[in-house]
C-alpha cells in the first residue's frame, strides 16, 4: 500500500472513481464508513458519514454529512461513475463509542445510530455487504485500495507500520532548540486580536494597524475582492476593505494568517495528514466561536482566538511524536491513557507546558494562556473559566467526531461537567453537532473564513 497515492476522505464526504493506484482512506470513531467496489466495472469508492439524519437543517452542501441523504448520494455516483449495483462489494466500519462507556453515550448512541441508517439504506437497496464491523471503542482507518477493490479496517496506530519500541526520551534542550526555531506570531497580527478582542478601536484604528503588515493588507483586499462580495470589485484601499468585510471577517483573516504558518508544516506526529494541526485548530476555533454566541459566557472573538492557539504546544512536540507515534496510539487504544499522560510517559512533558512557555514569550493574552495550559483541565482555570470551559468543550466535540486523524483519545470525564458549566443539556447536544459545518472538516478549512 506504500506505494499508492493516499487519498484522506474527511467526514461528510466522500470519494468515487475508476480503478487507479489510489489508497482511499477514512478515520473513523463515532463516524460511519462506507467502502464500495465493483470489481467487474472496476469502479469503487469511500464516504464517510458524521451523523444519522439533519436534526435542525440540511443545506445542500451538508448532505454529505448525514448518512440519510450522503449515501444515496454516495451509491448514485458510484453508479454515474459505471458501477453496477449488484455488483457493488460494500465494507462498512466505524460507529464507535468515542470514550469510556457511560450513560450519555448510550443516550445519544450517534455512532450506533449512523450505522443503523447505513444499513436500513444498504438493505433496502439489496447490496452485497461482504464485511461489517462497528460498534466498540476503537478507532480505527477504513481503507480502499482502488487498484485492485482490496478494503481492509486497521486500528489507527497500526496506519504507519507496527508498533516497536519508542525512542530516547528528548531532553529538555532538545525541545528548547525546537521552540527556538520556532517563529512568534507577528506583532502586528497580535496587537490588531487584541484591539478587536477588547472592543477597544475605531476602524480607522483597525485600518491604520493593518497596513503595517503587507501580507495582512493583501489577504484583506484579496478576500474583500473576492466573488464572496459580488459587486464590489476592485476594491483597493484598506480602508473600504474594513468596511465591507467587518470587523468579524477581519478578525477570522488575520487570526487565521497568524497561526497558518506555525501549523501547516508536514505533520506526521499529532496528524496523520498534512496540515492536521492547523485543520483542528480552525474547527476549534469556529465551533468555539458558535458555542460562545449561543451561550452569552464569553467574547465571541476571544472564544475564537482561544481556539485557535490551544494546541500550540504540540508544534515544538510534533517532530518527537512522530518518532513514537505508533507507541502513542497504541497506548491510547489499549490502555485508555489521556494524550497528556502519554506526552509525559514519552516526551517528559505535554504540549499544555510547552504552549503555555511559547504564549508566555510571545505575550499572548492572559485568557489565551490560560486556554493553552487548562484546555485539557478546565476545572483548574482560575483565570477565565468560561473562555477555557468553551474551548475545552469545542475542542472534545470535534475529537469526538472524528474532525481529522488526529493523536488524541477524547476524555469524557468532564464533559457532563462542561455541558452543564455552559447551561446546555444533553437534548441540546445534537443540534450542537449538526452546527459543525462541513467546511472545516474538509481539507481547505481556511475557505470557511
């Protein structure tokens, strides 16, 4: 399989084609996936579904999330591609429980439930279903060799090889030569959060900070004249710019350009795919956002900016954890252990360490501090408990639905805890997923902005 061209198939989509050397992959949790092969017509494909049915609203680029209405859009296409639908050989997989198994889990049952619409479609539809294996606790990778129509389930940590032995633990001055490389988030870019943080500006004030910084400036008119703003074209002057956009779309830009260089290097460690990190972040980040305007608890854009910095730490660990990654999933399967726990087992620290040292140098804001080091702990946050509690919490919804393949074991110790902090219940928990929108569980979530 080395040799194939590996094709990531995010959550809420999916992916149909003829035979070619062409590995189709889909990490999977709480998510359902469904391959598919025709091996006379020598068509196949992947999807893989987020969740049962809409709960709230389906938009048309959202189909894809729900099995309901993505897999007969999935079979369709397979069939406009030229397969035969007695000929299709189905593989489906995922539908675990995300965590420890506690009462809420088997309230909401959503990977359970997925499966059960996959299979009353795939029934309905009289398909052949040659392997089906859902349900547990594992997470796992669902894979699709198009060359040959070969699907086949792995556990997650056996993706890159096996599991042998980790290496020498890194020493404190290993990691410090790391953060040393490691470039601070411009002045410019911080002071501009800040003032939109703080509701402390004038947009002339925004406009004069912006044009201090010549990739800023030209994001803002690129986006300012893009086909997002029919009409407007042309625009050349910060200022206007400012005006057309917002200030809100203006903040998104410039946080999103801030970390966009820290966090889209080749990560093979805490990510199984290429810019994981900064994938995350901006789900974190927009989803937190949400959850900060349906709540009241905290600034909209601080919940936001919070976000999007948690996991900074993990950029001066990620090279380490690759070295060990297989130990780490391995671990996080079988053994239950936490990703700080591991962290600590391997690398002798955690990335809500490292973070909070690198945010402490680049003088980030105290509730962003505080975001990195509690975002794993957020009982312990003495400094703003709401913004880290609403972190926290979007940070456990996207792990928990399988978002992007990252190294992580979602903790559901507090989640009740955060559910109730933020005033909302567990019938409210649904409608907050269905708000997760499929842009950033694609591989271009920076289009969301």
């Amino acid at each position: 399989m080395n040799s194939l061209n590996k094709v990531h198939v995010p959550s809420g989509t999916f992916v149909c084609d003829k035979s070619k050397p062409a590995l189709l992959q889909a990490f999977l949790s709480s998510c359902v996936g469904v391959a598919a092969f025709d091996p006379v017509n020598r068509v196949g494909g992947l999807s893989h579904f987020l969740l049962p049915e809409p709960v709230t609203h389906c938009l048309p680029d959202d189909e894809g999330k729900y099995a309901s209405t993505g897999l007969p859009l999935f079979i369709e296409s397979l069939v406009a591609k030229g397969a035969t639908l007695k000929k299709l050989q189905i593989t489906v997989a995922g539908g675990a429980f995300s965590g420890a198994l506690s009462q809420q889990d088997i309230h909401l049952d959503i990977g359970g439930r997925t499966a059960e619409t996959v299979k009353e479609i795939l029934g309905r539809l009289n398909l052949d279903v040659v392997r089906w294996e859902t349900g547990g606790f594992f997470t796992c990778c669902l894979n699709l060799n198009l060359s040959n129509g070969k699907a086949d389930i792995v556990p997650s940590y056996l993706i890159d090889g096996q599991v042998s032995s980790p290496p020498p633990v890194p020493t404190a001055a290993d990691i410090e030569q790391v953060m040393d490389r490691i470039k601070p988030i411009p002045q410019v870019a911080l002071k501009i959060m800040r003032m939109i943080s703080e509701d402390l500006y004038p947009v002339s004030a925004l406009a004069s900070e912006v044009k201090k910084d010549q990739v800023i400036s030209a994001q803002v008119l690129k986006h300012c004249n893009s086909a997002i703003f029919t009409g407007k074209q042309g625009i050349d002057s910060i200022d206007d710019a400012i005006l057309i956009i917002g200030q809100n779309t203006l903040a998104r830009i410039i946080s999103a350009i801030a970390v966009k260089n820290l966090l889209t290097s080749n990560n093979q460690g805490y990510s199984l795919v290429k810019g994981g990190l900064y994938h995350h972040a901006i789900g974190v980040g927009y989803i937190a956002e949400q959850l900060a305007k349906r709540t009241g608890r905290t600034h909209a854009f601080s919940a936001y900016t919070a976000g999007l910095l948690h996991d900074i730490g993990q950029i001066a660990l990620d090279q380490f954890v690759a070295e060990s990654a297989p130990m780490f999933y391995r671990d996080l399967q079988d053994h239950q252990s936490d990703i700080i726990e591991l962290e600590n087992k391997y690398l002798g620290t955690d990335h809500t360490r490292i973070g909070k040292i690198l945010a402490e140098r680049w003088s980030l804001p105290g509730r962003v501090i505080d975001t990195i080091t509690h975002h794993h702990t957020p009982s312990e946050s003495a400094t703003d408990p709401a913004t880290v509690e609403t972190v926290a919490l979007a940070n456990t919804l996207l792990h928990m639905f399988s978002a992007g393949p990252e190294l992580t074991k979602v903790d559901f110790r507090d989640f009740g805890y955060l559910m109730e902090k933020m005033g909302l219940s567990m019938s409210d928990f649904p409608g907050i997923v269905d708000m997760i929108p499929m842009k950033i569980l694609t591989s271009t979530p920076e289009t969301i902005l």
